[in-house]
C-alpha cells in the first residue's frame, strides 16, 4: 500500500532535518579539528636505525629487552668490578655478601601497597639493602627511593598518602581529550615528582652506582612497539647536565597510562640526525620484570669461568590483587572495555610473575612474592583517593612489621598444603 503524501512531506522534512544536523555536526567537528590539531613531534626513528638511537651526550644509558643482551650483560660486569672495589675499600673480607634484588611492579595507586609494606620493612628491622632495584608505572615511581632506603622513607610515605587526583593530574575537555594526545594533563604529576627527584636525589643515586648498584627502570617505545630497560644510576652518574631532566622525563613515561596520560617525547639521535622517541607506561609491555631471561645463561658462564658464587635472593612486590576479583560489569560501552582491559593487565602481570619465577629457579635465584591480599575490601571511589591509599599503606606496613609472609611461588603454580591435605584425606 503507498503512502500519503502527507506521510512523505513528512518523512522529507525528517529527512532533511537530519541531513542538516549531520552536515552541521561535520562543520562543527571539521573547524574545531582546524582549531585542535594534534600535537606535533620530531619524526620517530625509522626501524632500520632503532638499535642506533642514542640519548645526546648519555650514549649506552638504556636496552631494549628484547634484544641480544650483551649490553646489559656488560654494564652488569661493570657492576659487580665496582662492587668488588667498593667491598675492599670498605675492609672486607670473605665470600661475597647475599645479593638482594628487588622488583616493584605497577598499579596505579595500589603503589600505596608497596610504599607501606617498604616502610614497615624497615621498622621490622630486616629490610636489605638491594643490590639492584626494578620499577615499571607506579613501581619506577617508588623505585628511587626504596634503592636509596630508608633515610627516604619519609619522603616515600608522603607521595603516597597525602596525594589527591588533583596532585595527579587535570582533565581535559572532551574536545580537547579527542584531538590532542591523552584525556588528561598530567602536569601535576611532574610537578610533584620534581619535588623528590631533584639534585640531592640524583647524587645519592650516583654515589650508590659507584659502589656496584643498580637502578633500573622501564618503558615503552610506542613507535617500536618495545620495551625499553633505562640504567638510571648510570644517567644519574654520567654528569651530563641535562641527566636530571631526563631522569624525571623517564619516570614519567614509566607511570604514563596509554591514553589517560599524555606520552613523553624523548629526544634522540642516530646517524647524526635528530629523532624523537615517544614513549608510554612500562607497563603497555610488562607489569614487573627483573633481567632479561638470557642474561642468566651469560652471568652463570661467567660466574663459573671466574669462580664467583655468591648467594642471591629476589622480592618482588606485586601492587595488586592476585584473585579474579569479582564486580558486576554494566551494560555499556566505557564498562566493559574497561573491565577487559583491567582484566587483561591482571593476566599480563601473573604472567610476568611465572616468567620471573623460572627465570630465578634455573639461575638459582631465591623467589620471594607480596601482593595485596584478597581480604582487603577498602572502597575505592575514584583513582588516586587518598583515603583508600592510605588504608593500602597501613595494610602493606601492618603486615610487614610483622614479618611479612613472602610466597616462594607464583599464584596456582603449586596447590596449597591446605588443599592436598583434604586431597590425601578424601581420595577419588
């Protein structure tokens, strides 16, 4: 059956009012995007020059991971002769003493976890001094100071439970988040961590990358899609006289959130030409990480050749919750992405955590976890709420002055005596 011709009229001016409003929004969209270009930035390193690309006047400051390890195998010699010239400067004598690693992982503000079990660490009386400390995200951000130890304690507690989003970061007008590089401004963030990481920070890390030590730190290069492993105690000791900025610059691109938070440009040359590295969150590529796995196979050859056995003993503090964690997802869009993607960073990071635990059992490395337990319930009203960091603290210190009950293995991988006991008691 046809329709009316006051039914067309009709369907004709929906029609062209909605042609209209399209043709408006485009408008609109095309003249704001004239007025809201994207960010402009040096051309990134072509893929033939990557392993060319140096930092101007710091050469060999950095790794990518995933590379043939020789650097860091090299710089990690280098290490252990400055450690052996420390120890006999010092007066002492006899076997090598225990070499302590620690690697801290991201989490956002879960990083009050790690900051709390660190400090009640201290009070308990047993904490290390580290040999060598890792830190991806908000792990690199506790990293400098839980190398340096406990006289930066104090400093370590205050990022940590006196912090407010608006300490964190700015948001961005909806326009703005669409046509430039992230949803928010994390100028506050820098801000804040040129507070701490400043001068004096920087000369004592030096001082203790003299004595054999090292700090290590990652992100990751967007343009290559690669993890990048920085020696900071190596920057913090060259001298240059821009290391300082480019010490606060990686620290930031470690806790740089993909998206959420804008990249950090990294200026670079290779083949005398200037480049710029953008780089994100460590964790875009891995939640914690302690070498690359093929760097034990050089450091037991050598060890071997040179007759030096030394006992070594790895801590690795996870900043989250291990369990599935349960919440019901909303029906909408933001909700289960974001749900997906929380759900793809916690595998990522039990993942990291088997890859560590081989790698420590075939190099004979003693395996310690922390993480934050299923028990803690704390309500969590937005990112950064001081309330709920605090609470985290008082959690990891509670339970680190009194002695912390370190996993010796990554979570499922062996069945707690618990459940083989009901097993032996209540066979098939």
């Amino acid at each position: 059956m046809g329709l009316t011709n006051s039914i067309k009229q009709a369907l004709i001016k929906v029609s062209i009012y909605y042609l209209f409003s399209f043709s408006f929004l485009l408008l609109i969209l095309s003249l704001v995007g004239q007025g809201c270009s994207a960010p402009k930035r040096l051309e990134a390193v072509p893929s033939e020059l990557q392993d060319k690309a140096n930092i101007p006047g710091m050469p060999d400051v950095r790794y990518f991971a995933d590379e043939d390890p020789s650097d860091f195998f090299r710089d990690g010699v280098e290490a252990f002769y400055r450690e052996q010239a420390f120890l006999a400067k010092s007066g002492h004598k006899g076997p090598l003493p225990v070499a302590e690693f620690l690697a801290i992982s991201g989490g956002g503000d879960n990083g009050a976890f790690g900051a709390g079990l660190l400090i009640g660490w201290t009070a308990a009386g047993n904490r290390p001094q580290f040999k060598a400390v890792t830190g991806i995200s908000t792990g690199a951000l506790i990293a400098p100071f839980a190398f340096l130890g406990p006289a930066y304690d104090p400093q370590l507690k205050e990022v940590f439970t006196n912090v407010s989003p608006k300490d964190i970061l700015k948001r961005r007008s909806i326009i703005s988040a669409i046509f430039k590089d992230a949803m928010a401004d994390n100028t506050p963030l820098f801000e804040l961590m040129k507070k701490y990481i400043n001068q004096d920070m920087l000369a004592a890390i030096a001082a203790e990358y003299e004595k054999g030590r090292l700090l290590l730190v990652a992100t990751t290069d967007l343009d290559a899609r690669r993890a990048v492993i920085w020696n900071m105690g190596k920057i913090a000791a060259s001298g240059h006289p821009n290391a300082l900025e480019l010490f606060q610059r990686i620290l930031l691109a470690s806790a740089a959130i993909p998206g959420v938070f804008p990249p950090t440009l990294i200026d670079v040359e290779a083949n005398g030409k200037s480049y710029q590295e953008m780089h994100v969150d460590g964790g875009a590529m891995e939640q914690v990480f302690m070498y690359p796995p093929s760097l034990g196979l050089k450091m037991r050859a050598i060890a071997k050749a040179k007759g030096i056995s030394r006992e070594r003993r790895l801590y690795i503090i996870r900043n989250a919750r291990l369990d599935p964690d349960w919440a019901q997802t909303e029906r909408r869009t933001m909700s289960i992405a974001g749900r997906a993607i929380s759900s793809l960073i916690q595998s990522q990071g039990i993942g990291d955590l088997y890859i560590i635990y081989l790698t420590a059992e075939r190099d004979g490395i003693d395996y310690n976890l922390a993480y934050i337990p299923e028990s803690f319930k704390a309500l969590h009203k937005e990112d950064f709420d001081t309330e709920y960091m605090r609470q985290l603290f008082d959690l990891g210190n509670k339970l680190a002055v009194n002695g912390y009950p370190w996993v010796k293995y990554p979570p499922g991988y062996l069945e707690t005596e618990k459940e083989q006991m009901i097993k032996i008691d209540n066979p098939k």
